[in-house]
C-alpha cells in the first residue's frame, strides 16, 4: 500500500465531514421533496402527477452528474462542491418565494405556479448534482484503501440523513405552513455548505500523467465497471421505493398520523445510515467491495419479498420492522459499489466513472416515483414491493467475481 499523502488525519476527517454535510444537503432537496407528496395529493392532485413533480430535483441532477464529474477530473473537486451547492440554494429560494402565500391545507394553487416550482426544482436537483462525484472523490483521495471503505460508507450515510432530515421536517412544516418554509429547510443547508466548503475544502493531489500519454479508459476491454453500474441501477429500485413511498403507505395502509410516520421513517434512515457504515467497514476488513455486495443484493431481496408478503396480510406487527431492515439494507450496496467505481476508474476517470455510476441510479429513481405510484394505484402497495422484488433478483448474477484486494490508491 502506497503511503499516504502528508496531511493530518484530523484534516482528512474534517473534509469527511464538509463532504458528509454537503451531500446531506443535497439529499434533503432530491430525497426529501417526496415528502410533499401528502401535501400535493391532499390537494386532489394525482398521485402519478405529484410523483412527476417530487421527481424534478431528480432529473435535474441525473441530467448533469457526468458534467459534474467531467469537472471534477478537469478543475477539482473544491470548485464543484462550491459551485453546486450555490447553485441549489439559489433555485431553492426561488422556489420558496414562487410558493409563498400559498397554505398547504387551502387555496387553489394555480398550474402555472407548479410548472415554475418543477423548474425551479429542476434547476436545484441540477446543483446537488455536483457533491455525487466531489465529495466521493475527497475521499478517495485523501484516504488510505484500507480505511476507504470506512470514510466513504460514512460518506454515504450523507443520503439516508438526508432523508430522515426531509422526513422529520418537510411534510410537518408543509402541513403548518405551507410549501414555501418547507423548501427554505434545504435552501439553508446548501448554503452553510456552500461556505463550509469554501472554506474546508482541499483538493487531492494526482500522480502526474507521463508526457505525451492519456490515462487509460478503463471501460474499454473490462466489463467490470459496467457490471457495477447496471447492479446499482437495479438496487435503487428498491431503495427508491422504500424511501418514496414509506410515508405514505404508513399513512394511509398502517393509518399512522403523518408526524408518527415521519419519526418512523426517520428511524429507518438512521438504521440505513448505520447499515452504510457498517458495510463500509466489512469490505475493508475482507479486502473486497465486491463480495459484500453480492450479500447485499441477495439480502435486498429478501427483505423486500418479506415487506411485500407483510403489507398485502396486514400484519402491521412484522411489516414494520421489516420496513426497518430493509431500509437499512437497500442503502448498503450504495458506498460499496461507489468506492469500487473510483478504485477501479482511477484519479484520472474516477469523476466520470462516479457520474456515471449515479445519473443510472438517479434516472431509475426519478422513474420510481411516477411508474410505481401509479403501479399503486392501480394494485396497491404490495404490488409495488413485489415488482421492486423481482427487480432487486435481477442484480444478483451481474455483480462481477469479487476482487481479493482494493486498490492500494485510486
């Protein structure tokens, strides 16, 4: 293993941390506008519509993450993740102000005002784009293979915290003061990120390239990176699903209050978020990312098989801890699957590699919203997690054989 970079392991944790509140920022505006959906559909406004709506911030970003990551490699990481955050508190702004005046229990909400408040989203989902690849890249840089696995599970906990963050605060302050202090929630994260990484960032230095050579492309001639990319788009299915419609179901099928609810899903997110970390850690221990994520898979689907049998027999009493365990298990394959795309991309193509490897996650999930709502609606919530099952299965032999060793340095 190379040595590592001289810089204080205190400096390193401390951009950890930058990265860790960055992309919670991020999150809390693309995984958190779901939690309108209670708002939106109370409203009368069709479930497969509101989906459409909550997913703009998501589309946003899927339409920029290779851009982002193109950056990165080209001008750094530090200017992304200044950059991008801006970005979204600005567009998070304009949409609080293109609500403003509008309660969230009464009113008529003119169509225009939503088709805005979708640009608007669009517009903020397309600056959380950046912290994807950045804040991964942060630390793949900074930090040694063998506690890589550790810093960038942390790191991915940044989107379960993200969502308990929208799930304990949005749909609440939605419901008592309509949508426009909702969407300042985010606005104000992505801003203090905005400074803190301004102010924390340093870039990681790169071995030089020899004169006259292009780092290689590591897509050409292996089919491992593209096997990691299609297993994590078919393992957000799932995680999608539980995150979008748990409220919701816990609402209206289990008739949960909407504040009980919240605290319910902002529990499982915590779980989601320990279950990152642990897997980060398990795959340093056993020198592989690769062959956790095969268990992974295979645990995804079971525990969504169990959330689908529970929901259609109502028994609430085994559906709610299951819900737990499965959203602590769909997130695992996230940082696993991250850290081996950066490993294996390397310092010249590890930004590209992770935008890509998130705009196939984030145009699965921005597809989970609509097709699934309206797969609910038409059969109900068992039916969606049965079809979210079937499509974690598919995963399971495209995880590539399981490398023995992590890459000294990437």
């Amino acid at each position: 293993m190379t040595a590592v970079t001289p810089i204080s392991a205190t400096r390193r944790w401390s951009m950890l941390a930058l990265g860790v509140f960055a992309q919670t920022a991020s999150a809390v505006i693309v995984n958190g506008t779901p939690f309108l959906l209670p708002a939106l559909t109370d409203r009368g406004m069709p479930l497969a519509t509101a989906g459409l709506l909550v997913s703009m911030p998501t589309v946003g970003l899927v339409c920029t993450l290779i851009a982002w990551g193109y950056a990165v490699d080209r001008w750094g990481e530090r200017a992304a993740l200044v950059i991008g955050p801006a970005l979204t508190c600005a567009a998070a702004i304009a949409a609080a102000a293109a609500m403003a005046g509008y309660s969230a229990t009464g009113g008529h909400v003119p169509a225009s005002r939503y088709v805005l408040l979708g640009a608007l989203l669009f517009l903020a989902g397309l600056g959380a784009a950046s912290t994807n690849g950045a804040s991964g890249r942060v630390i793949v840089g900074w930090f040694p293979a063998d506690q890589r696995g550790l810093a960038m599970g942390i790191r991915q906990t940044a989107q379960p915290l993200g969502v308990a963050v929208g799930a304990l605060t949005i749909p609440a302050v939605a419901a008592a003061h309509g949508f426009s202090l909702a969407i300042l929630i985010p606005a104000v994260m992505a801003g203090i990120a905005t400074v803190g990484c301004l102010l924390g960032i340093t870039d990681p230095p790169r071995p030089a390239a020899a004169a006259g050579t292009r780092p290689a492309n590591p897509y050409r001639g292996d089919s491992t990176l593209w096997r990691i990319h299609a297993v994590s788009v078919l393992l957000v299915v799932p995680q999608y699903t539980v995150w979008t419609f748990a409220l919701l179901w816990l609402h209206r099928d289990v008739h949960l209050s909407l504040a009980v609810a919240g605290a319910v899903v902002t529990g499982t997110q915590i779980l989601g978020a320990a279950g990152r970390i642990g897997a980060g850690a398990w795959s340093d221990r056993v020198g592989s990312r690769l062959r956790p994520l095969r268990t992974v898979a295979i645990a995804a689907v079971f525990s969504m098989a169990g959330l689908a049998l529970t929901a259609w027999s109502h028994w609430w009493w085994a559906a709610l801890p299951i819900l737990a365990l499965a959203s602590m298990i769909t997130v695992a394959d996230n940082g696993l699957a991250f850290t081996a795309v950066a490993e294996i991309a390397g310092p010249y193509w590890s930004g590209r590699g992770l935008g890509i490897q998130n705009t196939g996650q984030n145009l699965a999930g921005a597809a989970v919203a609509p097709v699934f709502g309206a797969l609910i609606t038409a059969a109900g919530f068992p039916s969606a997690y049965l079809a979210a099952t079937l499509v974690a299965i598919a995963a399971i032999p495209l995880v590539p054989l399981a490398r023995t060793r992590v890459p000294a340095a990437a």
